[in-house]
C-alpha cells in the first residue's frame, strides 16, 4: 500500500509541474467517507486555477490522475480508489451538499410533499441519496436527464 501511495504522490506532482502549479504540499488522508480509499490534500495558493468554477476543473484533475495511476498500477490487477482535494474544497462542499440534504429531508417531513433538489452532478447526487438512506420519514429519487438531472426527496 505504501508503493501506491508514493506513486500516487508523485504523478500529482507531476501533473502539478506541468501544469505550472505552486504547490506547498500534498498530504495523505487515508479515510475517506464515501468511496472508501484514499485521499490527497493538495495545499496551494494557487487554489482558485485548480478548482475552477463550481468545482469543475478539480473533477477533471481527479479524473486525468486517476487514468494516469490505472494505467501506471495495472501490475496490481485492482484499481486503486482515492480522490484528490485542493485546501479542503470538496471536503467543505461535501459537508454543504449533506447539510442542504438533511435540510430538504427535515421540510419534506414537515410538510408532507416531494421537494425537488438542484441540479446537481452525479458525484454529488450520490452524496444526497447516500446521506439520507437510512432516513426513516424520507427517501430519494433521481430525476431529469443530462445536466439537469436532480434529486427529489419523498415523504414515506
């Protein structure tokens, strides 16, 4: 596990230097709530290029690292689950997302009727339906196609 982890390290590294990116750290989380592997803290000033405009260029990021270590680590017959985060953005966006969840679950309990969430991407509508799964008084539906699918949250 440590070799993956190192390699891990060093390929966002990479990828930083060649996208000209100043970079303080990258630091290691080895707990990571919903998609139980790995995560990557990485610490910059230059956190606003990195992230982009609601989140969109760390998406990309992540997904380019990750086809870069499949491909690096295939001699390990698994692919190796972990996501990258830059000064905490999606850890806080996360946080945001299942707040706004419980939110809409305790209002649709309350008064008894559907109540249609935004627009969101499908990382985040899993994060939605997984935080009000065990939600006695609600449950959750997706809905709508391409970049305006969303969750509906339902009284039982």
């Amino acid at each position: 596990m440590e070799k993956q982890i190192d390699i891990i390290k060093e390929n966002i590294e990479l990828v930083l230097n060649k996208l000209c990116i100043d970079f303080d750290e990258i630091q290691f989380v080895e707990k990571n709530d919903f998609n139980k592997g790995f995560k990557f803290i990485i610490k910059t000033n230059d956190s606003g290029i990195l992230i982009g405009n609601e989140g969109a260029n760390i998406y990309a990021f992540n997904h380019v690292v990750k086809k870069i270590i499949w491909k690096k680590t295939s001699e390990f017959n698994e692919k190796i689950n972990f996501f990258i985060d830059v000064n905490d953005y999606q850890s806080n966006n996360i946080d945001k997302i299942k707040k706004e969840a419980l939110n809409v679950a305790t209002k649709t309990d309350l008064f008894k009727r559907d109540i249609e969430m935004p627009a969101a991407n499908s990382y985040e509508r899993m994060i939605i339906h997984a935080t009000l799964v065990d939600n006695d008084k609600v449950y959750t539906e997706s809905i709508g196609e391409g970049e305006f699918r969303r969750v509906v949250v339902k009284p039982r």
